[in-house]
RNA sequence: UGGGGUAUCGCCAAGCGGUAAGGCACCAGUUUUUGGUACUGGCACUCGGGGGUUCGAAUCCCUCUACCCCAUCCA
C-alpha cells in the first residue's frame, strides 16, 4: 500500500506491522458453507485477501463447519469456486475448522480443568430463561458448581455419546451478571448425535461459533480476524477464550467491518432462499440475484466486482450502496474490453427501395477511442431491420432519428430517408419504405452532403440471425425490499426474435459484447447452443435520451429535514443542586462547565483537589472538564499519570502566560503519556510562548509570500483563509506562537497590503 | 429498558484542532457515425440537534435525538 487512501482496517494493520506485533500477517476467509455466496461474500474476500496481498502476507480459506446439521460439500465448491473466480489464490491454506476439532477438544479439557468451565444439565428453555433479559441480570445454573472431575466426566462422556442431543452442554464459566449478553456463561459445547460431511461420525459433540472460531483463527497464526459488525458483541468471548487460556503469543484479534448491502436487493441466506425455494428466480445462478453465480450468469467480470468492493471502502457505519455503483464499475470495464457489434431487439421492417443487389460492409469491431484492431463484414441488403423505437412518425422535439422528414444513418453504412410508411388495418406501422444515398457509404468519402443527427444499429434481414435475449430488470421495485411482495414481477423480459449480424455467431469472437445503444450482453453459459442462441443483457447503456423522456412525471421530493426533539435532561440531584450553585455563583463558571462538573463525582473531585493546590477556578474548570474528563472516562483517578498538583501548575503556567492555552494542551497530552512534570515538559521542548511581533511578523511573511494564491482568494472574500495562514504561522513556530497575536498581525498584514 | 456500535452531499466515503478529499448519481457544455465513451465545469459557507472549551471545532467536553447489533444448544 503505497499513496492509496487507506481504509480503518488497513491503518490498524499498518500499525501493527510497524510496532512489530507480527512479523506476516495472516488473514482468513472463514463462511459457514451452509448456502450460496453473494457479493457480500465478495466483499469480505476482497478484504481479507486483499489486506494479505497489500501487506505481503497471506489469506486462508477456512471452511466454518461446526454446524453439521447445515452443512454440505456442494457450498464448499461453491465457495472455492468464488474465490478462484474472482482472482484469488489460497495456495495450500485451504481448512476446515473439523480440522481442528480434536485441538478445540483438548482446549474445553483445559477450561474444565481451570474451573473455566462446566457441564450444564439444564434444558434449553431453562437456559434461556436464566439467561435474564438485557436489563435485569441471569442466574447461575446450580449445575455450575459440579466438581472439576465431575465435569470432566461428563465431558468425556458427552463426546462419547452416551447422552442424547440437548441432555448437557458445556459452557464457560463468566458472569451470568454481564451487561454483555453473550458474556453470561456462553455455551461452548452441544451434543449434536448428526451426520458431519467431513467429521462423519466421529464426534458427538461440536463446538460452538464463539469456541471454535477464536481458536480456530490462533491454531492457523491468524493475526486480524476480520468480521461483520454483527459480531461485536462477540469480541468479549473470543478475547476471554484466548486470554483465559494464556495461549502463548502471539494471539489474533478481532475486527469488524459494515458488511455489504445494495438497494433494490435482498442479500441475507433467508430471503435469496425463499426466492429460489418459491420459484420466483430460475435458481441460486439467476441473473438478477446479487450471488456470485447470478453475476457470473449475468456476466459481469471478477474485475468489475473487484473494482466494487474497492470503491465501497470499508468503514462501520451500516449503509446500503446504490446499485447504479455496481452498474458503473461493470460499464467502465467493459467498455474498454469488449467488441462493439450490431442487434436489433424489436424488428421494424425497412426496405430500401433504390437498393438491388448486395455487399459486404467492414466494420471495426471497436470505435475510436478503444485503443484494440479487429473487424468483421456487415451484410447489406435492400431487406434491412432497424430498432422499432428508432422510427417515429410524430416525434418529440429532441428526437434523432428516422421521421418521415428526418434522414438518419445506419451505423456504418449509408444514410437513408424515409419515403412511405406502411401501416396495418390497426394503423400499426408494419414496414418503412426508404432510399438510400449511394455516396453517403461509411469510410469513403461522404460527397452527399447530407447532414444527420445520429447513427442506429440494423441488420441485414436475409443474413441476421435470430437470437433469444433476455432483458433483465431490477428484481424488486422497493429499494429496500422486505421479501417477496415487494418483488418486481416485470424484471425479465425474454426476447425471442431478436436479430444479429451474422460475425456475433460465426466469429466467437468474444462471449461478451456491446449490442451497439443497447448494451452490453453476455452469451448465456449454460442456455446458450448454436441452434439457439441466447444472450444476457449484463447492464444497459446510459441513455440521457430515455431518461429525458421519462422524467417528466418523476416530481421531486419536497421531504423537508426532520425537527429534532430534545428530550429530557435527567434533574439533578439535591447534593448536585448545591455544586452546581457553589461553581456558578462563588467560583464564576459558566453553566455548562458547572453542569459537567457537577454532575461527575470523579471529576468534581478532581477539580476539587486541583483548585486547593491553586486557586484559578475557571481554568482549571475548563481543563478539567475538558480534558482531564477524556482520561477519566476510561480510567481511574488512581490509574492517571498526572496528579491534580501537575494540572495546577500547568494552569499556573497558563495563567502568568508562559504557555498559550494551544500549547498547554500539548503538554497536557505529553503528561498523560509520560507522567512528566509539566514544567520539565515546557522546558525540555522549548515550549515557551513567543509573542514577540519582532519574532513572529517575519515568519508571516514567509507564509504569505509561499501561498500567494490563498492570499489572493482571501483578499477575494474567503475570509475563513485567516485561519489557514494562523496555522501556518503556528506550524512554522511548532505551536509557540502566541496565536492572539497571530492572528492579530495575520489580520492587519492580509488586508493592510 | 442494560450493554455494544454508528451518524460528514441523493448514495458510498476521506478527514484525528488550522482551506470540507474522492467515487457514484445528478445538471450544464465540448468532442463523437453508439443520445455510449472521453474531456471541461457545476454540485456540503457546513459535518444528526443544542450547548461548552479554544484565536480557531466535523475533529476535544457535556447533553439530547435517530438508526443498527445482543436474551439460537446458528454462524
């Protein structure tokens, strides 16, 4: 990773590369293979191979199979299959967490063996109830105190199968109390008497997720185990299952990341099944579904998905990608790949009635500006067909081309007009009668001096070949669908007389093209034969001429932005009441600050004993509940390495203004860190305010002169540039200056000259 | 309701106290024998709301609000 911007993931795996917590680092690729993998999949290899790749380490691919009532061998290939397709190598690091079933087994005996954990007898209903709720706290099983030998009895026994399914499970003695929830003695073991697709029947007992992943991840070297957000609540467990065994270093650790969600689609294994399993898709490789089969069907590229997922970066806020991104990213690649060549959907007759005889046309296969050779021969006859929609007889103001008074030019070919329309009894328009202009021919010198608007695609009629095409929509028509009622019932359209030049057929040129204003398609991998071929229209081309003619009825959303209520403050309490007014009328602080402080004990304490070493009440109000408040949040009074006596003489130093406000923050940092005393701190770096004029107005002088084009815009009116040339100053005296008086003198200089 | 998270443009997303990146979408214009592509320009005086600290806040503090996750012997 070089000048790239880099992602959160990717700054913590940097760090620690750099601190030298690993010397490789190991990623994993770890799904259940219970179901079809999506393009939330995708997004997960990008990451985690992709991470392995940047940073010269490696990526395993690791079956999760625990489960082995879920499980089956075809999802593993599928898996493998979307790995491989999409570009990426595991090489020899292909697991299965079965694998490890044995080690995971001796890892619970040590538990046990700790007193760590126990065998529960309870039934699943008891379990759950004395779980407790998110609010009020469980109770332990009575079960829990069963002796270490009694435990590992029965351990054994379990594994042996001499119990039935559900009669004991084995759990990691925590805190049935914990806010966390899945800290209250999380189940480690079940007794599962189920068929393993791999294991087959060798264990009676399998490990839970919470068990075997955490070690599952330290037994293959993993150093960051990526995961979905989902799983936070998890950490908790994975880091005391790791911790409490004091495994030896180095351990990995978990992150987690928004996974991937798109509108106008569905992404959980729930709802893709309920559309497979009702029918409503061909199957899991449907083109309009978000799996990997579905776009794979479809045709979009391993590239294009790639590109995908390194556009949508990687953060953790949940949020839901606008489809049109992907279509973007598959427009973009294909454009600069792919062989232009011509179809027509919905035949309209032409007849070009000037015509006789026959050629042969030579066409480039790509236009100008895609830097790749290669062409084909067009058949032209008087018997042509042109797009329906490329013919009308009253067209709007805009329209391009072919009217009854307006010439167009067929792509490459020659320009024609239109002489007569011929109609059915139902006034359907069946066929056009046209002319030609001889010396309009495409590539020769155009000496008809007939201007046209556009160009549009058409074959031949007695050598185009009839295709099947399939037109594909979006397969809900909420944005953020539910499930099957909000399913768009029109999102396939199969064309069957579609026609194309004859080279799409016989050239095999390529399996993807660019139907020349429609599209780009793709020859259907599994429906396609030369009897009857079939082409997937993998995304649309943008088209500004639609999109105008439909906007009309789309009115704009007023939505005015959303009030904000603010709810109630908790009143304070009498004993608080009292700080409160003591802070605000006896010691001058402001309301806020007063609040702050009076309401946390931690920190009214603090103020307390630092205004006794020196009395400045609203500075060291303000530091306090500033900063100090920072520290306190995650820690202690006792843990902090600065005592209130250092903040008292740092704000001391504030006061007699050795040190500006902007520095004593620093040094406050620098305290916090180190524990140093501040004025040691002050006087080791030199920190000692500058407010000389003399000193400062030269080094103005300097930033001025360097960035004459801020000045210019600031003298144009962007007064909030004062503020970028202060912070050059104060970079430029590394904090010292007094910044009042920076921005004093930035002032006058900026707009004096 | 306890705990854990998250809020920056229509949609993603950088940003970590000193000029609000970038992509998609959208809107103009130029080139064009694809109403495609490419190119140029326009798109956040403001970062969920309100206060505070500071010369200076999207960034630090307080507070409120909204949304997501957790009470499967699933992962």
């Amino acid at each position: 990773m070089n000048n790239k911007k880099k992602d959160f993931l990717r700054t913590i795996v940097e760090n620690d590369l750099k601190s030298n917590k690993y010397k490789e680092i190991v990623t994993r690729f770890p799904p259940e293979p219970n179901g079809f993998p999506h393009i939330g999949h995708a997004k997960s290899i990008s990451i985690n191979f992709g991470i392995a790749r940047d940073y010269n380490g490696h990526c395993n691919l690791r079956m999760d199979d625990t489960n082995p009532t879920k499980e089956d061998t075809k999802y593993v290939e599928a898996l493998e299959d979307a790995v491989k397709w999409l570009g990426f190598d595991w090489g020899e690091n292909l697991y299965y967490t079965s694998d490890y079933f044995s080690q995971i087994y001796a890892y619970a005996i040590e538990l046990i063996k700790m007193g760590k954990a126990y065998v529960d007898s309870l039934t699943e209903e008891e379990i759950r109830e004395y779980r407790g709720t998110v609010t009020e706290a469980g109770k332990r099983s009575k079960y829990a105190n069963r002796s270490v030998e009694e435990n590992l009895d029965l351990f054994e026994r379990m594994k042996n199968g001499e119990f039935q399914d559900g009669e004991h499970v084995l759990r990691a003695k925590i805190d049935m109390s914990a806010a966390n929830m899945k800290m209250r003695d999380p189940l480690l073991y079940r007794i599962r008497h189920a068929h393993h697709f791999r294991a087959g029947d060798a264990w009676s007992v399998y490990p839970m997720y919470d068990f075997a992943h955490c070690l599952s991840d330290y037994i293959e070297g993993i150093t960051h185990s990526l995961c979905t957000l989902e799983f936070e609540n998890n950490r908790d467990i994975y880091n005391w299952v790791l911790d409490t065994l004091e495994l030896k270093p180095p351990r990995p650790y978990q992150y987690e990341f928004a996974r991937l969600n798109i509108n106008y689609t569905v992404m959980s294994k729930r709802k893709l099944l309920e559309l497979v399993d009702s029918k409503h898709v061909s199957g899991w490789d449907d083109p309009r579904l978000p799996t990997i089969a579905g776009y794979r069907r479809r045709g979009y590229t391993p590239e294009s998905i790639l590109t995908f997922c390194d556009q949508i970066g990687i953060a953790k806020a949940n949020s839901v990608v606008d489809v049109a991104q992907l279509e973007f990213c598959i427009r973009d690649d294909l454009n600069a790949k792919v062989p232009r060549v011509m179809c027509v959907l919905d035949p309209l007759r032409v007849t070009i009635e000037n015509y006789e005889g026959s050629e042969e046309i030579e066409a480039p296969y790509y236009p100008h500006d895609v830097p790749k050779e290669g062409s084909r021969k067009i058949p032209f006859s008087k018997e042509l067909y042109i797009e329906r929609a490329d013919f009308e007889e009253n067209p709007l103001k805009g329209y391009f081309r072919l009217t009854p008074k307006q010439p167009v030019r067929l792509r490459h070919g020659y320009i024609i007009t239109c002489k007569e329309v011929i109609k059915d009894a139902d006034g359907n328009i069946t066929e056009i009668k046209a002319e030609y202009y001889p010396d309009s021919k495409s590539g020769t010198q155009d000496t008809s001096g007939i201007k046209v608007k556009s160009a549009i695609q058409w074959v031949s009629a007695t050598d185009a070949k009839k295709v099947e095409v399939r037109l594909y929509d979006r397969l809900f028509k909420n944005d953020a669908p539910e499930g099957i009622q909000d399913l768009n019932l029109d999102s396939l359209h199969v064309i069957n007389n579609a026609f194309v030049e004859p080279a799409v057929i016989t050239q095999k040129l390529d399996e993807r093209f660019q139907f020349e204003r429609l599209g780009y398609f793709y020859a259907d991998p599994i429906d396609y034969s030369d009897e009857k071929p079939v082409f997937n229209r993998i995304v649309g081309l943008k088209d500004s001429w639609n999109k105008k003619t439909k906007e009309k009825k789309v009115t704009p959303k007023p939505e005015a932005k959303k009030v904000q209520v603010d709810g109630e403050v908790t009143p304070m309490r009498e004993e608080e009441k009292a700080f409160f007014n003591t802070y605000t009328q006896e010691l001058q602080l402001n309301n806020e600050v007063a609040n702050t402080l009076a309401r946390d004990k931690k920190l009214s304490q603090f103020f307390k004993e630092t205004l006794s070493e020196y009395n400045s009440p609203v500075n060291i109000a303000n530091i306090v509940t500033n900063e100090v408040a920072r520290e306190l949040k995650q820690k202690e009074p006792s843990e902090l390495k600065f005592k209130p006596k250092e903040i008292a003489e740092l704000v001391k130093m504030i006061d007699d203004a050795t040190i500006s406000i902007k520095i004593a923050k620093d040094v406050f940092e620098e305290m916090n860190k180190t524990g140093q005393e501040p004025a040691e701190i002050v006087k080791n770096k030199g920190l000692v305010q500058i407010s000389d004029p003399a000193v400062i107005l030269p080094i103005i002088e300097e930033v001025i002169a360097k960035n004459p084009d801020n000045v210019e815009k600031f003298k144009a009116g962007n007064k909030k540039l004062l503020g970028f040339f202060v912070g050059q100053v104060l970079k430029a005296t590394g904090g010292k200056a007094n910044p009042k008086i920076v921005n004093k003198l930035v002032a006058e200089k900026l707009n004096g000259n």
